[in-house]
C-alpha cells in the first residue's frame, strides 16, 4: 500500500471559518475529500476574529501554550496556534491579535484593502514554514493558496523553512486578477536577498508582487480550470502575468474544482423548503413557491424564475444582466431573484430594477448564506456571464440543484458547463460578453422552458447527474503531489 502523504493546505480563507469567495470553499472542501482517501491533509489560515468565534461555536479549540516568534522588517510578532478538527480535518489558526483580529480578513470593507496586508501576509507565510516544527508534523507538501501565500514557495525555497528540507511546494492561482502588489521596500518584511527583486522573479512593474512570487518559485502551479490554465497564457486573461506564466508553462496545469456535495444536496439540504431528486422532481416546485413566497415575488405565474448568486464585480459580467433582462420581465416570461454585494454602481443597479418590477425583481443585498440554497434549489435557471472565470462553483450548485445555467464560455464555465442544445448538454454557453449574445441564449433558454418541458426536465436530469464531486477531483491533486515526492 502507498504511504500515507502529509499534505499542508495554507491559505486567506477556508470554510467554515472565514469566507468572501470561493477560495474559501475549495481550501475548506478539498482536504476533507484528501482525508476520505487517506491522506493526512491539515488547513493552516491566518486567526481572524471571525474564525476565532467561529471556531469557538463549532467545536472544542485547542490553544497550544507557546507561540512561535516571527520576524518582519525588524519587529518580531508573536503568533498563537489554535486548532480545531472539523468533519475529520485539523484547522490551525495563526493567532497573532495585533495582525489579524480585525472586522475584515483583507479590509475594513470588501474590495479594500489594509495597510498592512504586505506585512500581515509575510508574517503569514513565516508563521505557516515555523508551524510544522512547532507542531511536529513535517509536510511532505505545502499547498499555498493565491497571493495570500504567495510568499511561502520563495521563503521555503530560500531556506526559511531550515527543518523543511525534502518539503515541496505547490501553488495554486484561485484568480489572477487579484495578485498582492506590495510596495517594493516591503521585501525588508520577507528578508528575502534584495538580488531577487528582479523582472524574472520577485519584481513586476517597480511593485513587489506576491502571486508572482508563488508561480515563480513553486514546484508546481495549479489554475482551478484547464482552460483557465491556457487562457492566462494570453495577454487577455494573464493580467499582466502572461509571460511569467509562459516561462513557467512546463510546470502549470489546470484542475477544475470539486463541489461538497454533502453540504449541496438536494435531497439533504436543510435551507431547503422540500427535499428532490432526479428521480421525483416534484419538491422543487415547493422550493420554487416557496422562494418566491419568502422574497414577496408573484406566485400566481408560470414564469420562468432566473437567480443570481454572486460577489458583484466587473469579472462577473453582471452589467449585462441589467442591460438585458427587463423586456423578458415586462412581458412576464420572467422573474429575477438577485443575491450579492459589491459594486455600488452594480448595487444601485439592482436596487432600481427591483424597485421598477415590484413582484417581479427581488434584489437581496449582502451576504446570506442560506438564502442562497434556496435560490439554487427553487429557480430553473442560474444566470454567470462572467468576463472570466478561473473556475465557478455556483454553475456546478445549480446542475446539482436541476437548475439549468445561463454562462459565458470562458475558463472553468467553459469546462463544466456543455450547451444543451448543441450536445445533448447540461446548460446554455454563449461567446462574447455582449448583450445581443447573452439575450439569444436566454431565447433559446426561455424557448426550451417554454415549449418542451419534456426536454427540459431531461436536461435537468443530465445537470444533476454530473459528477462534479470533490472524491472524483481530488485524485488528480493526489497524483501530482505523489509525482513530486515519489511516494
Ligand atoms: P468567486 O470566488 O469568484 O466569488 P465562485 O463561484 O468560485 O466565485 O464562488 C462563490 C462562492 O461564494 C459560492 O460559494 C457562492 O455561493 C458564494 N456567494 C457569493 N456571493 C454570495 C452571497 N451574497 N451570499 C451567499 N453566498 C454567496
Ligand atoms: C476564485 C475564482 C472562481 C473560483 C474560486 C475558487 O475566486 O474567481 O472562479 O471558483 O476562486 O477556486
């Protein structure tokens, strides 16, 4: 039998502790699917004040008695270790008050940021190469998440980490949009040798940039689509990075991302007004009523009901939404339940158009959690025509849910989601971010609901049959870190 691989997972964010984006549901899913198979995969997140209190509620909170001292610019910063195991897996919280007790993880408000991110993020990654001697529990692998652990890959490879000799490193881009661009005295924060600060691996643009630090000095990259993994080899998609990525190409790959399929399942989904199933559909027309009871809608309609889930930003296309979407309303064939926070342009945007179409529009601003299930489970169609995509999760929630998506094919869209009218497929794909696009495929999309509901429920049936789970994906992280460490 293989031996049994030791796998660190360190990054800004993991479910159920702290959250504002699918990063934290891929690191918080991912290490327990690698648990089920025999891996001793562990979670290491910075110990902000909501995952201290979140922590405290869901279970029994270990706080080691020492702290670990870690060094930045010439200030040395006392850093706490609490751990929790949550559904098999140990999370360790770096518990550092003056850095990461704050309302925010990455700002005082979303898309803000704090000063001191180059400083909180250097100590983070210190902290993480400090852990496992402090633990002792030495990782054949540390996986680092996106620029908040951008820093790990050169620090280790530096020899930060002296009792990590044999540990590899991989690196996984979540988005490359967001990439940690520090002011170049910051490297004084990371000690690291000023005669890296140079185009070919720390330095980007005069600017100290920590995504690029991780690609540059990982053993292996990882993007969370295959597509994605070829689209930011292009100036379009690569933000600047693109011929870093090209450099690096023999090392990157693309693998798209699992779905819990526990905590989303129709059949066992507490949020959810009536559990269903491929085979008996019938419960989800009481989720789809009692959606529509809940956020005050029109009940008395055979209109077809579009959610939309979603962090409200340029990326996610959403402009085109509310360019779009208000002839198929006024003339009933549609109602629109909005979900998110963000843009306030996109914001107000919203606001407008659910305050036109009252029983029509409903736009829920913030962030809620289960209210999200209950859009997945009681709407026929999920509308993502993002710009760009790295991967995407909620079209995999909706296939799940029998609620069939509207996307843009671009990255991990492109990948999970095949055209139902094209290929026999599980949703509806248009090309270019454009309004006259994006309304054909919601003809076509409205024509099918409209007038086959024998077709339709076929391709509900096909979306739910997907297997987009994470004991299916995780194999292939498991094969490459085994082909790092020949175990
Ligand atoms: P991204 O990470 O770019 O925001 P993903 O599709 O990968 O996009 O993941 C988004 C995650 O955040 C999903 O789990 C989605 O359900 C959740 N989400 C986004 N906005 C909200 C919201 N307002 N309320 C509840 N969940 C949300
Ligand atoms: C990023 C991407 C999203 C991806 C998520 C998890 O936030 O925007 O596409 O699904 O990370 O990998």
């Amino acid at each position: 039998m293989a031996r049994k691989l030791r796998v660190l997972h360190a990054a800004g964010e993991a479910v159920p502790l702290a959250k504002t984006g699918g990063l934290a549901d891929v690191v918080g899913s991912l290490p327990r699917a690698l648990v089920e198979n025999n891996t001793d995969a562990r979670i290491v997140i910075p110990g902000y004040k909501v995952a201290l209190e979140a922590a405290k509620k869901l279970g029994r909170v270990k706080v080691h008695p020492q702290q670990m001292h870690i060094e930045a610019g010439g200030h040395v910063h006392q850093v706490g270790v609490a751990e929790i195991i949550l559904n098999k897996v140990r999370y360790y919280m770096l518990v550092c008050p003056e850095l990461y007790e704050r309302d925010g993880l990455y700002g005082p408000v979303p898309n803000e940021d704090y000063d001191d991110n180059a400083r909180r993020y250097s100590v983070f990654a210190k902290a993480v190469l400090a852990l496992p001697t402090f633990i002792k529990w030495v990782p054949h692998i540390i996986h680092a998440h996106d620029w908040q652990a951008g820093l790990i890959p050169p620090l280790l490879e530096r020899g930060f980490g002296n009792d990590l000799p044999a540990t590899r490193c991989v690196f996984s881009i979540h988005n490359i949009a967001y990439q940690g661009t520090m002011w170049h005295f910051d490297m004084k924060l990371a000690g690291l040798d000023w005669a890296l600060f140079n185009h070919m691996q720390l330095e980007h643009n005069g600017q100290f940039n920590y995504l690029k630090a991780g690609v540059v000095f990982a053993d292996r990259v990882t993007t969370v689509s295959r597509r994605y993994a070829d689209e930011i080899l292009t100036p379009e998609f690569g933000a600047g990075l693109e011929e870093v990525l090209q450099h690096h190409h023999y090392k990157v790959s693309g693998i798209h991302n699992g779905i819990d399929t526990q905590v989303w399942d129709p059949e066992n989904d507490p949020e959810i007004a009536m559990p269903f199933s491929a085979k008996d559909l019938s419960g989800k027309k009481d989720c789809a009523l009692a959606l529509r009871k809940e956020l005050g809608l029109v009940t008395d309609t055979k209109a077809c009901l579009v959610g939309v889930i979603s962090r409200l930003v340029e990326q996610k296309g959403l402009d085109l939404v509310l360019e779009t979407v208000e002839p198929y309303v006024l003339s009933g064939r549609m109602q629109l339940v909005v979900l998110g926070s963000g843009d306030p342009v996109l914001e107000h945007g919203f606001h407008q158009l659910a305050a036109s179409h009252p029983g029509w529009v409903t736009f829920w601003r913030g962030y809620n959690e289960g209210l999200s299930h209950r859009i997945e489970a009681g709407s026929d169609i999920f509308l993502m025509p993002s710009r760009f995509e790295p991967c995407g999760l909620n079209q995999m929630y909706s296939m799940r849910y029998g609620t069939l998506p509207i996307v843009r094919y671009t990255g991990g869209l492109a990948d999970t989601v095949t055209d139902v009218l094209v290929d026999n497929g599980t949703g509806f794909t248009f090309g270019p971010a454009d309004v006259g696009y994006f309304s054909s495929a919601i003809d076509r999309a409205l024509g099918l609901f409209e007038h086959y509901p024998k077709e339709w429920a076929a391709a509900q049936v096909r979306a739910m049959a997907v297997d987009n789970s994470w004991q299916h994906v995780s194999q292939e992280y498991e094969e490459l870190y085994r082909e790092l460490v020949f175990l």
